[in-house]
C-alpha cells in the first residue's frame, strides 16, 4: 500500500552516508564507520563485516562496488519519491479547502507538540518554526480516524494516498534515528493555522512589552495555544505587573520574553515587506549610496524590479562605485544582471565586467 517505511527510510540514510566526491583522512574515515554502524542491519551483507572491522574504504574494489550501490539507491528512492510526490498533489486537491494549503506544503521538521484521539476524531498540533511553512502551528482534525503506530519527536516525511473509505496517511518521525513509523486511515482531514506577528520575527530595536504590543497590528486576532486549543487574547488590555505578564485576564508569562513566544496571529505578515518598499526613481541613484541597509536593499530591488526602464541610472551608479569595495558587492550583482540585459555601456562594462 504505502512506499514510505521506516525500513526503506534507513537504507537511504544509509546510503547518504557517502561522501561523493570527497577526500577524507583517518579521522573522517573513522566518523563514517561510527555512522554506518548504525545502519549495519540494512546495508548489503557483503559490506556489513568490511564496515564492522573497518576495513572497507581500503579496498578500493569495494568500496567502488558500495559507491554505485548508494548511487542506485539514492536515484531509485529519489524517482519513487518525485512519483509519491505528483501523486501526492492530486490527492490534496480532494482534501478539506482548510488543508489543501498545508498539505501542498512540508511538514518536514515540525515539531511534534501534541497528538490525541478522542473518539472518532484524531487531533495533531506542529510546532512549524524550524520546518519550511508560512505557518507557525498547525492543528490538523482527522475525522473517522483510525490509527497505527505512533508518533515522537519531529515530523520526517509522509505518503499520502487514497483508498476506497476515504485516505491514509504514513508518516515517519523520531528524534534522529530509529524513526516511528505511524499511518492515519481517515475521511477527511481540517487543518487550522497561526502565524508568527512579523515583528517577532523582525524586532528592530524593541525591547518592552508595551513596545512589543505597540508595534503588532490591531486589526488581527492573537492567541495562545492551550492543551491543543486556539484561545483567542484581548491584547487591547494588557497587564503587566510584578506577578507577571496577562491580557484579558489570561496570563502569558512571568516576563516580556515568555509572553512574546505564546502570542500569534490569525494572519500572515510578511517580516521583509519593508524591503520590498519601492524607491521613487529620481531618489535611486542617492538611495543605492546610502548608509542605512534596508534603503540600500530597497534601491536595489527597485532597480531589479524595473530593469531595462533605469538602465541610465545603473550606468551612472556603476560609474560611481568602487569594483574593488567589499560592500559593494550588490554592484557587481547588478552589472552582471545589467549585462545580460544588455544594457551596459561599454565604459562599464569594461570596468565591472572585462573583456
């Protein structure tokens, strides 16, 4: 039914062992035994005795015969996976539209904070903050659920797939090494999210609580998470005191930073935005010299966005800056942009560029 296993998993961290391509001494070598062992058991046999007494990277026949095998097994599971993965797109869009988002996402390395089945209902919260979402806490509801295995620690990988009652989900977690092999055969599945406020993310000099509230947008909503709840807070009426930090009579902490990390928000705030900020055109030339990063970033994304309309002005800016200046490597980014443009003139371009 499923391509995804624990068993399968282990091969290929296995074979992603090897260093291809790489030179390695005596002590590599030794960090790369210590690291096989732990997949003796699912290696090959005819390497497990030259890995066990370590002898296997100096017999060079051998070691070109284990190469190719992590070639082959890195180049089969990449080609199920991609497969897995173009399914895995058409499945989502027969999902719930509350988890179409998130499930034509990753929750690769989202931290398992919660799991529990009441009744028919099987309940996941993930911490998202070291994985690749927008997405800060994800509560996914699978309904008509029936589970096996369980699940630790981080959220590996997954295979979804569907079935005649409904869809089935495999997912591998762990700590590190052995995984939890876990599968959820369900009806359908809600997903809810929050999001981190853009100034936690990007806090410039704030270092207050009331500076902190201050700066969060009053038309959102905030919440804390609690015992694998949404409880929305009344951040209209905050209360700090020496007992501590509360809104709306819920506490949030003893201080300033434990109050920050339990808040989020209901909608996404992009924390670069004020990069993205356009310069007025006759202000670029100055702007692209300035002091401040952030204006200097914004010039230059500006100038990108517009392309071939301020040519004029990147020739002149070129002209003005030094090829040699470590800080202005943005410079040498933009001529090099400007070039496959065309739109350099000879000038500078013989100065960024060469012959």
């Amino acid at each position: 039914m499923f391509f995804l296993t624990r068993e399968r998993q282990e091969v290929l961290d296995a074979a992603n062992t090897y260093p291809f391509g790489e030179e390695f001494d005596d002590e590599f070598e030794e960090h790369l035994y210590k690291h096989l062992a732990q997949y003796i058991d699912v290696v090959p046999q005819e390497f497990q005795s030259e890995i066990t007494e370590r002898t296997l990277f100096r017999n060079d026949m051998l070691m070109d015969e284990f190469e190719e095998w992590c070639n082959v097994t890195i180049e089969q599971f990449t080609t199920k996976r991609n497969a897995i993965y173009e399914k895995h797109e058409s499945i989502v869009k027969r999902l719930d539209p509350s988890a179409q988002t998130v499930f034509s996402q990753s929750f690769h390395d989202g931290a398992i904070l919660n799991a529990e089945h009441q009744g028919n209902e099987f309940t996941l919260l993930l911490d998202m903050r070291g994985g690749f979402t927008v997405e800060s806490i994800v509560q996914l509801v699978f309904h008509n659920a029936q589970i096996e295995g369980k699940l630790e620690g981080y959220y590996v990988s997954d295979e979804l797939i569907e079935i005649k009652e409904g869809f089935a989900l495999r997912v591998l977690s762990s700590f590190g090494s052995p995984y939890r092999e876990w599968t959820i055969f369900f009806k359908e599945v809600t997903a809810s999210c929050l999001y981190r406020p853009a100034v936690y993310i990007e806090p410039g000099e704030i270092a207050t609580w009331d500076e902190y509230v201050s700066a969060l947008n009053p038309d959102d909503k905030y919440y804390i998470v609690k015992d694998m709840r949404f409880v929305e807070i009344d951040l209209a009426s905050p209360s700090q005191t020496e007992n501590g930090i509360s809104a709306g009579g819920i506490s949030l902490g003893d201080n300033f930073e434990e109050a920050r990390e339990r808040i989020y928000c209901a909608t996404y705030e992009d924390p670069y935005a004020h990069f993205s900020e356009p310069i007025p055109t006759d202000e670029l030339m100055s702007a692209m010299f300035d002091t401040d990063p952030t204006i200097r970033v914004r010039a230059f994304n500006t100038i990108f966005a517009l392309g071939e309309d301020v040519s004029y002005i990147v020739n002149a800016a070129l002209r003005k800056a030094d090829v040699n200046e470590e800080e202005d490597m943005y410079f040498g980014i933009l001529a090099s942009q400007f070039d496959q443009l065309g739109c350099l003139e000879d000038d500078v371009k013989q100065k960024w560029i060469g012959e």
